[in-house]
C-alpha cells in the first residue's frame, strides 16, 4: 500500500521542508485580493495605497509577535538571502571606522557565508569558528575569538542540513558583553520552535517566507532598535530608508498570515508532534539497517530534521531511487552538490568525503503523517540494500585509496 | 527526477552486470577526482574478445547508469574495439547526460582501459615468464 494512492496513481510524500514548504491555503487566501482588488502602492495617497498600506503594517505586527520584537524593528526583504547579506554588508560597511572583523562558523547557510567572503576581498577579516562532532559552536569560542577589531557575530540559529540548534542564548551574553552586534539566520527555526529576541540577545535575525508555509520571494530582517547599518539596496524611502523598492504586497501579506499561522501551530503543540515523528524516523532506520550515523545533536536538533549517513553508498542514487517511490529527500553528497563538493557542514563536522557521499537528509513538515513515517521507514532500508549490492565497499571501507 | 534521460533512467532502476568476476582477466579500479566516486570493472577475455564484463559502482545515479552501459556495450567486442569506446560514446549511447554529470561518464570508460591494462600487462608477465622460463631451461 506504501506509496501508492487510489486508482494507481502514486501518493507523493514530501519530506524536504527545509528546502521549502508548500505555501498554506489560508495564506494563499490571504495574498489573493492584493493581486487585483488592492493593488495599489502603499506609499500612495489614495484610497488604493492606503488600504495596501494598512495591509503591509497589519503584516508586520504579526510577524512582530511572532518573535516578541516591535513592529518598528521589522523589515521586509526579498527573501532570507537578501536579509543575511543585508546584516552581514550593512553591519560591515557602516561600523568599518570601529573595526574590520567579524566572527561566524563553519557550518553557516552560503548567504552568510559568500558575504563574509565578499567582506575579506574588502579589507575585512573573519573568523570561521569549528564545530563539535554535533555541529554545535562552543560560546567559549567565540568568546576567545572576539578582538578589539570585532564588530559582528553572525551564527546561524540552527543549521539546515543536520538541524543542529546553536546555543545562542549563550552566544548572545558573550557578544552582549563585548558591545558587538551579533546577527542569527532564523531562517530554518522562526516558526518551528519559540523564538524571542530578547531572550536570545540577538540584534538582527533573518527569516524566509517559504520556509514557514509562506510565499516566495519575501523575508524579514529584524533589526534591533539603534542598530547602525547601512542598506543594501538603495532607491526609494520604502522601510524607513531600510530597503528600497516598492514594497511587495501580497507576500509580506503573506508572509503576515505565514507567522500568525506558525504561532497558533506552536501554541497548538506542532513540536512535539513532529518531534515524535523524527524521533521515530531515527530510531526504526537505524534499527534496521547497520553503518548508518545520526548527523547533529540527538536532543539540540530541529524538530523535522532527520540526517543520516548510510556507509558504501552514495546520497544521489539514494535520492532517485526514494523519488521513484514518491519520497522527496535530499542529501550533502557531493554528486548532488551542484559544485562536486560534499556538504561544508559535513566535513565541519568531521565526516570524512567518503562518509558525507552517503548522507540523507529528511526533514518533516506539519503534514506529514505516522504513516508516511511508516512508509519511509519500511522502503529506505530496502533501498540501502539494493545499492549497498552495488558498491564495491561491503561492510568496510578496506581498498579505499587515500 | 527528469533530469536525467529515459535511457539513463532505465540502466539506473535495473544496471546490468552487476557483480565481480572471480577469475577475471582484467580488473579496472577509478576513482573519479571530481567528486570522489569509485568504480570497479572486471573484464573476462577469450581469443582477444572480451566475453563478459561485471561492475561495481560507489556513486551517483549517472555514475551507475554509465557503468551498467559500459559493460553492455564491450561484451564481444575485441580489445581493439573495446578501446575505442570513450565517455563520449557511453553518454551518447545513453541519450545524454546533464552537463554536471558528463564528469561520471570518465568513470566508466576509464574504469574499462584500466581493466584492459591490467589485461595486458598480466599477459605480458605471463609472456616473459615463459621466456625466462624457456632461456632457463636452455642454460
Ligand atoms: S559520479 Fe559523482 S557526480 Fe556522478
């Protein structure tokens, strides 16, 4: 019965929702009238720019909540890149009289990453800070790694391959003590697990509409009243001359309607549910199938992630072979990568290239159900098995040539 | 996933040839320097013609597919003919690869010179194993 629907036609189950979740009815709703009723610009006089207007600051309260910040302090963005870069430059570019280093980790998402390397073509230096075996960064670290020449930390909230939640909290008395601004990408956590800046200390914090049953195409910087900053796009006086551009109406609509959603789910119990069925996930696969490794902290880990390295195979054939039973997946290997280069996060945390070539990653969303979990775990191991008979490596990694 | 062609698809889901061969004439061993993948190819040689082939492969969906292919396609085939199959050949004969994953076609046309090598040169030895041999036993 696993995988296949009524009538024949297969029954997809989607469990890649760090890469992105499908966008909620209810937001879809939400977006719909500010495409062809409300269309107007919310920096308009008229009837039509106000009522845009009046849609746009509603977003932002919602959002704002979401995350115990003030709706001043929300800024819309493009997206969850746009909104790393942002921090990242802007921090960089308007406090570069007070110092030219910046402090982040090894295992940050590429929007973080390729700015601080923008940075150090610039004149500025920064620091990569490793991880434990878990993935996650020691507050000591960055404790020892702070000079008088520091002007940011950026350490992502937690990490979207092996879901790795980062101590920011702690990070964030360091980086308090200090008096250096410190910036988290929230992109994987905003919406799945309580979040309060306060609480975390963290002066910026990325977001991503996709990646909470939001739109597309819009993200949200938080930026934390007095912080100094220069904009990244520069234009029109749109947010408070934050971020240039004619605001894009139906998603931050969207991205409002997304957040509220998201905190009704938290109240509601959503983390334990999906908890539960990650939890169930680890434990009957690496039951049943031996040579397979649980990436990430065990506990400190997101509530849908699941990462596993399954020895002598590779993440790619993985992939297809789980696509053709209508699993959605995906995995650090290499032969996936785009660049041939296995997961950074992978090897920071250790992995040998051969070991990394075999990860999966599956990470659950507020659909997915006991028996989609059922279903996984009763055809991966079969899968393993079938291209465990193809390797050349069986039960060890003998004849592997350095 | 359809970015890989039907043909890819269809060696990929059900690869032909897969195993070792005990005795085999040749064994190629590659490891692909771009990604990291391995492959490992056994040829079985009568009369100059390669009679059977049997693969192992540690890598991606192209990767297999290419393997499986690869040894398809030298089944019979002389070891002068054998050489000239090239990666471009195995990707053609294929319907293609995406242009990322022309890099694990190498794999397996590498993987068959090196077993054709191997060949050799086990013959070569033999050879001269049999004329120091001979010179042996005419001193
Ligand atoms: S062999 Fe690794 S990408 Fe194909």
């Amino acid at each position: 019965m696993c995988g296949k629907g009524v009538n024949g036609f297969m029954k997809r189950i989607y469990m890649d929702h760090a890469a992105t979740t499908p966008t909620d009815n209810e937001v879809v709703k939400a977006m719909e009238p500010y495409f062809t009723q409300k269309y107007g610009n919310p920096n308009s006089i008229h009837s039509f720019g106000q009522e845009a207007r009046d849609a746009v600051e509603e977003a932002r309260k919602k959002v704002a909540h979401l995350i115990g910040a003030n709706p001043s302090e929300i800024i819309f963005t493009g997206g969850g890149t746009e909104s790393d870069n942002f921090a990242i430059k802007g921090i960089a570019w308007a406090n570069q009289k007070k110092g030219n280093h910046i402090i982040t980790s090894k295992i940050e998402h590429h929007a973080v990453l390729h700015s601080c390397q923008f940075l150090e073509k610039h004149g500025f230096r920064v620091t990569y800070l490793p991880v434990d075996k878990y993935g996650l960064i020691d507050p000591d670290n960055v404790k020892k790694a702070i000079t008088d020449q520091t002007i940011l930390v950026t350490i992502m909230h937690a990490n979207n391959e092996i879901g790795a939640i980062e101590p920011i909290k702690e990070i964030g008395k360091v980086v308090k003590e200090a008096g250096i601004y410190f910036h988290t990408d929230s992109v994987q956590t905003v919406g799945h697990i309580p979040i309060d800046v306060n609480d975390l200390g963290v002066d910026m914090l990325s977001m991503s509409g996709h990646k909470l049953y939001g739109p597309n195409g819009v993200g949200v910087l938080y930026l934390r009243k007095g912080t100094r900053i220069d904009s990244l796009i520069g234009g029109g006086s749109q947010e408070k001359n934050r971020r240039a551009g004619t605001e894009n109406v139906a998603g931050i609509v969207g991205m409002g309607k997304a957040a509220e959603l998201a905190e009704k789910r938290l109240v509601q119990g959503e983390e334990d549910k999906l908890i539960k069925l990650r939890d169930r996930l680890i434990k009957e696969i690496t039951e049943k199938v031996d040579h397979v490794l649980l990436n990430g902290h065990p506990k400190k880990r997101l509530p849908g992630n699941v990462n596993l390295c399954f020895e002598f195979i590779e993440g790619e054939s993985m992939l297809l072979n789980l696509d053709m039973e209508g699993v959605a997946a995906s995995s650090g290997s290499a032969c996936t990568s785009g660049s041939l280069e296995p997961s950074h996060v992978l090897l920071a945390i250790g992995l040998p290239p051969e070991i990394a070539h075999g990860s999966l990653r599956l990470t659950l969303g507020k659909d997915n159900t006991e028996e989609e979990v059922e279903c996984v775990i009763d055809i991966l191991p079969k899968i393993i098995e079938k291209l465990r008979a193809l390797s050349p490596f069986k039960g060890s990694w003998e004849g592997l040539k350095k | 996933m359809s970015m890989y062609s039907d043909k890819v698809m269809e060696h990929f889901k059900n690869p032909h040839n897969v195993g070792e061969i005990k005795d085999a004439d040749g064994i190629g061993e590659v490891g692909n320097p771009i990604c990291g993948d391995i492959m490992k190819i056994y040829i079985k040689v009568k009369d100059d013609k390669i009679v059977d082939c049997k693969f192992k492969t540690f890598g991606c969906g192209a990767a297999i597919a290419t393997s499986s292919m690869v040894t398809e396609m030298v089944k019979g085939k002389t070891i002068e003919e054998a050489l000239e199959i090239s990666n471009k050949t195995v990707a053609e004969a294929l319907g293609g690869l995406p242009p990322i994953k022309m890099h694990c076609s190498n794999l397996a046309a590498d993987g068959l010179s090196k077993a054709i090598e191997d060949y050799k040169k086990k013959i070569q030895d033999s050879k001269l194993k049999t004329e120091i041999k001979n010179q042996c036993k005419k001193m």
